[in-house]
C-alpha cells in the first residue's frame, strides 16, 4: 500500500431509508408488484411457448424440459391472481392489482400453460424471452432474497434509484443472447490458426475441477487487460463508463453496460475458450461460475468469504471497483479470481473498508439513450477541449 493510499480517510457509506419506496407488510405493494411481475413473466413465458422459434434460444432449449416448466407457469399465473386479488383488498389505489390480474389475464386467454410443445424450427438469431425469464426469476429468488437477509446496507430498498434503468439492461442484454453469442463465435472463429489438437487433448486429459480451474485462469486473464484497457485508453473509457455510472450496487447493478462493451466482452472470453478445447462439461461449470459470481459481486451483500477473498473476487473487492474514491480508481480489474491485480499492481482491498462512494467522478447522462450515446457525445466535448471524465 502507497503512503498516499494508507493516509486516505475511509468513511462509511451512508444510505438514508427512503420511507416512500419501502416495501412494508400489510400495505399490498409487496402483493402489488409480485402481481405485476409473475403476471408480466408469464405473459412472456406464454408467448414464447407461442412462437419459440422466434422468442426462444437454441443453446437453452437443450438444457431445460418445456413441458415441464409449464407446471412452474402454471403456478406463476395463479399466485399473479392471487397476489392480484390480495392488492385489490388491501390497497385503496386499484392500479398494481388491475395490472398483475391483467397481464395474467391476457396470458390465459393466449393459451395460458397448456399451448402444445412440439418440435421446433431452429432460427439462428431470436429472442432470448427463455433465457431472460429464467435468469430474472433466479436472480429474484436467490439474490434478492440473500439481499433481504443479509444485506450490506439494510437501508437500501429494492426499488432504489436507478433500479428500472438497470432493469432495462438486464432485459436488454438477455434478449440480446443470440446475437451475442453468434457475434462471439464469429470472433472466436477469427483465430482457427492457433488453435492445436494436441493442446485440447492434454487439456481434455486432466481431471474435470483442474480443467475448469484452468478456463477459469484464462478466461480471468483475457478478461483483466480488456477491462484495464477500457479502463486506461482514454477513448474506450466512456463506452465501459456506463457500467460504472451505478451509484447503488445490488444484484441488478451489474446489468448496466454499454452493448458495444458486452458484446466485446462476451466475444473475447470466448477466445480462451475456443483455444483451450476443453470438455463440455467443464464449459457448462465455467458459464454458471461466471454468472453467479458476475452477479454476487455487484450485489448489496455483507458476505465477506473470508481467506476465499485472498483468492476470488468477492463483493467487497468488486465494490472497490466501483467507487468514485480516490485510491480505488483504476484498481480490482479482475472478474474471477485476484491473481492478476495482485500480479500487475491493481489491488486494493483495505481489509475491512467499504466504499463510500459509487460511480464515476464526472456524473453521465441518466437516461438509456444518452448513455448509449455518450462515447460520441464525450468524443466530441474532447475533441472541444474538455478533460476526459473518470
Ligand atoms: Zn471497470
């Protein structure tokens, strides 16, 4: 630690309880909106049954049973009634109810949980309606509820600010799967000439755990100096910097990136990937890794992992990332694990601090398409002679 580093002032983070977006037994918002919510997700689920060949992904069809997700549609659509009902009775204002029962409503009459499951016509780029369904409702039961139970800052509500833009993200970039993962298997197919049998046959040949600890690794490295280069080249600084527009972390704060910044960043994982041949099974440990750890590590958690923080990156390390305070800029780039920050002097983790701060130094837009927007529109004030923001 620089002398800078250990004469800096960590404060507390403080979260005021915002009484008006609490969510309170007894008052039918919690009713309300877990209506609106399984009424929406099985209007979409039921259209997906519809047209799955236009709304559905290959790479999930072959993992999950359609058939029988329909009994989980099934109760999702009569709890959305009940919850529906249960509002109507104890709010005065009648929208959140009307709305849930609604939605539900319209998903029966399309033909609710009994459409027909049949073969399938496969499409090369569709919606992933599946994909985004069934990561909204685990990440809702599991982190939500962790979140609930364990939380970070207990003042912090669900519906924080900013919670619908970051929802927007997270839907975006679940519909989004095909063309990302057919614009990353492109991109991956670019480096055919490195790629050796006899490395995918050694990699093959070790045990399952050491194959993935091995992807993990790879994936990890490909991953830091991407991040850092986005972080440390000045023009590729305002595409990531939507990401870290976040002020408040949870679980769905992750979501928020710049399209051009996910897809770049799903295409070049996959190079590691693509030259490492490893088993199938190894992959499919990788992918749900990733993706659990991608979300813990934003999430509003106190877990601490305690000697595992010295080895993978937790959401202390990831919420370092994230804030605006002066000797964390530019540090923890890591996604996986912390062997890289450690190697190249990126890390910092003041053993038992928290951020104060989250975001950027310089607030951007806060709306969708200004953010979209925003590596032209900071292009151009640079071009005018502005300081680049951070
Ligand atoms: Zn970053």
């Amino acid at each position: 630690m620089s002398n800078a580093e250990s004469d800096y002032r960590y404060r507390k983070r403080r979260v005021k309880l915002d009484r008006q977006r609490e969510f309170r037994l007894g008052e039918g918002r919690i009713s309300g909106y877990s209506s609106v919510f399984l009424g929406a997700l099985s209007l979409l689920a039921v259209l997906a049954y519809l047209y799955p060949s236009y709304l559905t992904t290959i790479e999930l069809r072959q993992v999950y049973d359609a058939g029988a997700l329909q009994k989980v549609l099934k109760y999702g659509m009569y709890f959305s009634l009940l919850f529906g009902v249960l509002t109507l009775v104890l709010r005065r204002h009648k929208r959140l109810g009307i709305t849930g029962i609604g939605l539900t409503l319209i998903a029966f009459a399309l033909g609710g949980y009994s459409i027909p499951v049949g073969p399938v016509e496969p499409r090369r780029l569709s919606l992933g309606v599946d994909w985004l369904i069934l990561a909204l409702l685990g990440s809702v039961f599991v982190f939500m509820t962790l979140e609930k139970l364990f939380p970070k800052y207990r003042n912090q509500v669900i519906m924080r600010p900013e919670w619908d833009l970051d929802l927007f993200y997270f839907c975006l970039n679940h519909l989004l799967i095909s063309a990302i993962l057919i614009y990353g298997n492109y991109h991956a197919s670019h480096f055919h000439w490195a790629v050796s049998p006899a490395v995918k046959q050694s990699v093959q040949s070790i045990p399952l755990l050491l194959q993935v600890a091995l992807i993990i690794l790879c994936a990890d490295f490909v991953l830091y100096w991407e991040h850092r280069l986005y972080h440390e080249v000045s023009w590729l600084w305002p595409v990531h910097a939507v990401h870290h527009s976040v002020e408040h972390m949870d679980w769905l704060a992750g979501s928020r990136g710049h399209f051009l910044q996910v897809f770049s960043e799903r295409a070049m994982v996959l190079v590691p990937l693509y030259l490492l041949g490893p088993d199938q099974a190894a992959l499919d440990i990788y992918v749900v890794f990733a993706a659990l750890q991608a979300v813990l590590i934003h999430s509003n958690l106190r877990f601490t992992f305690g000697p595992l923080k010295y080895v993978f990156v937790t959401p202390q390390f990831h919420h370092w990332h994230h804030s605006s305070e002066k000797p964390a800029i530019d540090t923890n780039y890591s996604a996986h694990t912390v062997l890289f920050d450690r190697l190249f002097n990126s890390y910092h983790m003041p053993e038992e601090h928290w951020p104060a701060e989250y975001g950027t130094t310089r607030r951007l837009p806060r709306s969708v398409i200004g953010q979209m927007l925003y590596p032209i529109t900071a292009l151009v004030k640079r071009s005018r002679g502005a300081p680049p923001p951070h």
